[in-house]
C-alpha cells in the first residue's frame, strides 16, 4: 500500500474515532488509536507513525523481535496476542501494557520476570464476552476473584480490560463489555485501576467508542487487507 494511502486512512479513522467521542460525551484526546502491526512491513508501520500513530499493537512476540529494530524508536508497543507463558521473558520491559492477560499463571509469570528485571508492568485482562469456545479469554464472573489474586502480585498492575466481541450486527456485546467495565471499576479492588476498555478494531471502532471503548486497535483499515489473521 501507497504512502498516501496509510496517511488517508489514518486521517478518515481519526476523524471518525473524533466523531464517535463526542456523541459519547469524551474528547477525542481521551481515545488511544492504536496500530495494528501484524504482517505489516516495518516502513509502513513507520509511515503510519510519521501520520500521527502513538502506539503500536504486536500479536506475535517472533515476529516483533525480527521487526522492531527497523521501527522508529521511542514510539511505545502494547502486546495484543495470545501469549504463552514461557514467551513473556522476551518481551518483558519492551511492552507499556500487556493487554491480553488470559489466567493467573500468566500474570504469576509476568510478576516473576518483571520482579527478576525490577520493572512494573501494566497489564489488561481479555474478556471472553461472546463466551465463544474459539477464543480466549476470561468468562466475566471470575473476574471479582481474579482481581483480588492479581492485586498481591507486586509488579502486576491491572490498568482495565480488553475484548475481541464475536463479529455481530448489534451492538449487544459492546453494550455487555461497557457494564462488566463499570460494574468492574464499582468493585474499587486494591491496585485495579479501570481506566482502559480497548475494545473496537476495524469493523466496529466507531461503535466501540459509543460504547466507552477508550483505546481501539486498528489493522487492515489503515494498512490494507492482510493475507492471514
Ligand atoms: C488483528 C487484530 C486486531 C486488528 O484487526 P483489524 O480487523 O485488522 O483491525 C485487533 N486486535 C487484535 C487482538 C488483533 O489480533
């Protein structure tokens, strides 16, 4: 994809990202644009930057090692894919947030290396809210107790949740997410902050931020289609 391209995308996706705050009351400066970097060539991801991206989201911890020296530096990198446990000790220090913490042990090993660095590390929780088999993800009713767990771990710090919703031509799960988020944020649990519901990608960005989202993460609407998931 042509330069120019990414520079219209990234301005039409702002400018409605800016749009869907307002209706729902915020600034657009309250909403995080962030970029989906999967499968997306290092100077693209550079060319997006340049347009005004602030943060960048990896799925795949390989394939960030193999990019990220070819990024601009100083442009912060959340981690947005599944991650295995035994893969945490290449990314600690080299995230801002982890959002796609999924059980207990990962957020004991994330504590573990991150207390083995002397670093904190900010973390989100994956919220299964479809409670679809295919997905990962936590089931919203255990998150009272996981939260509780997680606030003992010293260099673990909850910063909100995350949620990939199940494709839907309603607004249903949106609508669930942005409940569990405040109901969540109600609870007032030690060491939890819920002050990130990143939530909304490509197809459902607007609607997401209607619906509280406060970072979304955007892919193949502003870099083009990609060839895998
Ligand atoms: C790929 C991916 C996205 C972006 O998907 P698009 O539909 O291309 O915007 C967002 N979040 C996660 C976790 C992803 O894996």
């Amino acid at each position: 994809m042509e330069n120019k391209q990414i520079q219209e995308n990234y301005r039409r996706i702002s400018g409605t990202i800016a749009e869907a705050a307002v209706k729902s009351g915020r600034k657009p400066e309250e909403i995080t644009f962030l970029a989906v970097t999967k499968t997306v060539a290092p100077e693209l991801v550079n060319t997006a930057i340049a347009c005004g991206i602030t943060v960048l989201g990896e799925n795949r911890v390989q394939e960030y090692q193999f990019k990220k020296e070819s990024y601009t530096k100083g442009v912060p990198v959340d981690f947005i894919g599944t991650l295995q446990s035994n893969k945490v000790k290449y990314i600690i220090g080299d995230m801002r947030l982890i959002q796609s913490v999924n059980k207990f042990s990962l957020a004991q090993e994330i504590e573990r290396c991150a207390a083995k660095l002397h670093l904190q590390q900010d973390i989100l929780l994956e919220i299964n809210i479809g409670d679809e088999d295919s997905k990962s993800g936590l089931q919203p009713g255990v998150l009272p107790e996981l939260l509780t767990q997680i606030a003992e771990l010293e260099h673990v710090h909850v910063k909100g949740l995350m949620t990939i919703p199940p494709p839907c031509k309603d607004t249903s799960f949106l609508q669930a997410m942005q409940e569990l988020f405040l109901k969540t944020k109600e609870l007032q649990i030690p060491d939890t902050e819920m002050r990130i519901l990143s939530m909304g990608m490509s197809d459902d960005y607007a609607q997401a931020v209607q619906y509280g989202s406060t970072l979304v993460r955007v892919g193949s609407a502003l870099f083009g289609a990609r060839n895998y998931r």
